[in-house]
C-alpha cells in the first residue's frame, strides 16, 4: 500500500523515524526515556543530536546482550519494564515508546502511561509515542505469523483512555518509512532474529510469505512501506 495520496494535513511524507523526530522535536540538551530500547539504536541517534537519552529494556535476552556491548556517549541502557521505570520523578525532558507501547503487556499499558508522566517534568514534559499502522505493506507481510492488531488497537485504546488525561495538549502526525531487502533470506533473518518476538524461521519462511514477499520487488531490491503514527503529548497536567 502507498501512502502519497494521504490527504491528512499532518502527513509527513516519506521519511525515516529518525528524520520525524527531529523535525518534531528539539533533542540537543534534553534529558530522554527510550522505553523498549532494543540494541540502543535509536538511543544512540538522539544522543548524536545533543540528547543525554536512557534506554530501558525488559528483554533480559535483550538486555543482556546491551550490558555486554561497547558504551556509547551520553546513552545508558538499564534492564526494566515500561510499567516501572527506574528514574525520579519529573527527571526527564522526553519519554518514548518507539514501536513499543504495543509491546508491553494489555495489562501493564495504562501504568506505563502513567509512569512516563510521573518522570516527565511537569508542564514542559513530551511523550513522544510512535506506532505503526497496521495497513502498511510491511505488517501486512507478516501478518500471518506476526499478527499485531489486537495489540496495536488495545496500544490506541490505552493512549485515549489513559495518556490524553495525563497532557494538556496532543498532535497527531502521520508519515511513511520504507523498509529494503536484498532477498527473502535478509527479511527472514530480521524476522527471526528479534529476540522479543521469537518467531520460528521456518513459519517466517513460509511458501505463502515467499510469494507476498515476491510481489514487491522493485529493480535489484524488495521494498515495503508502512504508515506510521506519532502521538506527541506535551505538558503533564500537575
């Protein structure tokens, strides 16, 4: 699916999360949360535009490997869930959840919520919550071993429900990322290699994922596009 013709003022184009997230945010000075950090990666990115950024993971395989890994400058990355932050209240400038709000459990997704308000500073705080769409081209892909719509829509309820009490103000942005495979080798082991999922290479390999990865060969490379959403909440309400 292509998004170009998305008529949502708030469309942003087609660009890298990275990219949105400077353009929507000032991260030189701030003090920031990345909730479900991965690798670091994108810890690793803010603190190269001038952010002191901490990355919890509650992925003790995930984590592990982090504690192992060389340190980066300005990036400390701790073993924790979303639902029981390790920092001060109002201790930080920026709260994310990149992709991973739906990612912490259903019933854990209120009080992550609510935990990243308590760290916020308050009246100034950003939460700063990024979710993929589930019509990309992307999730469509694998849906049929990786089905995330309950999850991402239960994510959605929680930020209705929960985070536009906890701010005075919310805007909603969309816009496109576009993800490059060289083969379907490549793509399974980016899908069988993410240890918070644990999908079965041989479901991921699949003939019926094959042929739909098949389908969106462009020239040398195969290349799908999702539809993200950002939610940007600014000011906790005191």
């Amino acid at each position: 699916m292509r998004f170009a013709e998305m008529q949502d003022p708030n469309y942003l184009g087609l660009s890298k999360d990275i990219d949105v997230m400077s353009r929507l945010v000032e991260w030189k000075g701030k003090t920031v949360v990345d909730v479900g950090c991965g690798n670091g990666g994108l810890a690793g990115g803010l603190a190269k535009r001038g952010a002191t950024v901490t990355g919890i993971e509650p992925d003790p395989i995930q984590a592990e490997a982090n504690r192992k890994a060389e340190p980066r400058a300005n990036v400390t990355l701790l073993e924790a869930p979303a639902e029981a932050m390790p920092m001060p209240d109002s201790s930080a400038d920026v709260v994310i959840f990149s992709k991973s709000l739906h990612h912490v459990p259903a019933a854990h997704m209120d009080k992550a919520l609510r935990e990243a308000a308590r760290v916020l500073k308050a009246d100034t705080g950003v939460l700063y919550v990024m979710e993929p769409d589930i019509r990309g081209d992307y999730s469509t892909l694998v849906k049929p071993f990786h089905d995330e719509t309950v999850v991402r829509g239960q994510a959605l309820a929680a930020l209705d429900r929960t985070a536009n009490g906890l701010f005075r103000t919310m805007d909603e942005y969309w816009y496109s990322t576009e993800m490059r495979f060289a083969n379907f080798d490549a793509f399974v082991d980016r899908a069988a290699g993410q240890t918070y999922n644990g999908h079965d290479r041989q479901k991921v390999s699949a003939p019926v994922i094959r042929e739909a990865f098949a389908r969106n060969q462009q020239g040398d490379d195969y290349v799908f596009n999702d539809l993200m959403r950002v939610r940007l909440y600014r000011g906790v309400k005191v």
